[in-house]
C-alpha cells in the first residue's frame, strides 16, 4: 500500500493539510499525520485541534513513498526542527515523492532542493523564494510538487492522487466530490 507522512507543527493551515489527506485516504494511501511536538494533539492557525495519528519521533524510522508538509504559520516549526530537514533530505536521497504547500517550500528551499527547479508557492515568502510560478497553481518538477496555498489544496490534493494512485483514481474522487 502507498503511504504519505504528515508532520504537521503548531499553526499548520487546516485546509492545507487535510484537503490532501481526506482525498488521499479516499484513494486508499495510507496516510500518516505526525506531531512535531511530544503529544498527539496540534492545532491550527485557525484554533482547530487535531488528533494526530502519531508524533514525529515514533516514526523517524520509517520509510514514505510521499512526504507532504503543509503550510501556514506552522512552517516556522517545520524548519527549525532538525529532523524536518532529516525526513526532506533521506526522502529525496531515496528518488521518492516530496510535496509542499503554501509557504513549506521553504523548507526545501532550505534543504538546497529548489535550487534549478521549477515551483510555484504563496505570494508571502517570495521574498525567499524568487523564482516562484505566482500564476501556477501546482507546480511538478522531478519529484517535486508544489502548490499555492489553502484555495488550491484541493487541486493540489488530487493532483497527488493522480502522482500515487493514477488519473483515474483522481478523476474517480473529483467526481464523488462534485468538482
């Protein structure tokens, strides 16, 4: 079965993450969202708490066909964690998928995997990020996926459902969904 890892921090954007991860799991990914911090419990920028499946430190061991990290004020969190940058960086090492959201692809800026890329990512960290595609909503570039931000994450979500699962799958959910 494919499997997707969520590390989700402290402000994460809720749509961000959980767009992809419902239509992830319509598809039938194991998908697994993990706590940065010592409990299961994280909430969002928009005060919603959320019950992770589990916390960063339980699976570091484990291996994901796709790491998605989402975006929002969380993202801060997701970059100074070293072991964020550890998952970025055995991830790519390995030729397996990374996914990024909103102002995440900061973090792969900081793992040095944009450099020569092409991406796309929210208009608020272009001051880090020059060379984002501002009219593209998701952006592929080798295993690479980026997006926007929170009004594409269901774009963004099915667009990863076509990479894992295939378009069929993909067009399968979006019409269940009514898109």
């Amino acid at each position: 079965m494919l499997s997707v890892l969520v590390p989700l921090a402290d402000g994460f954007e809720e749509i961000e993450a959980f767009a992809p991860v419902d239509l992830l799991r319509r598809a039938g990914v194991d998908v697994t969202v993990a706590s940065l911090g010592d409990g299961i419990h994280v909430t969002g920028r928009s005060g919603i708490t959320v019950h992770s499946d589990t916390t960063l430190a339980a699976i570091m061991a484990a291996d994901f066909d796709l790491l998605f990290l989402p975006g929002g004020a969380g993202v801060k969190h997701l970059r100074a964690d070293p072991r964020v940058r550890e998952l970025v960086l055995k991830q790519h090492a390995a030729g397996r998928w990374l996914a990024a959201i909103c102002a995440a692809p900061v973090v792969l800026h900081d793992c040095g995997l944009l450099t020569g890329r092409r991406y796309t990512a929210h208009f608020s960290v272009a001051g880090e990020l020059p060379a984002i595609l501002a009219a593209e909503h998701i952006v592929t570039d080798g295993k690479i996926t980026t997006s926007r931000g929170a009004g594409t994450a269901v774009e963004f979500g099915l667009h990863l459902v076509r990479l894992l699962s295939g378009s069929a799958k993909s067009a399968d959910i979006s019409k269940a969904i009514c898109l």
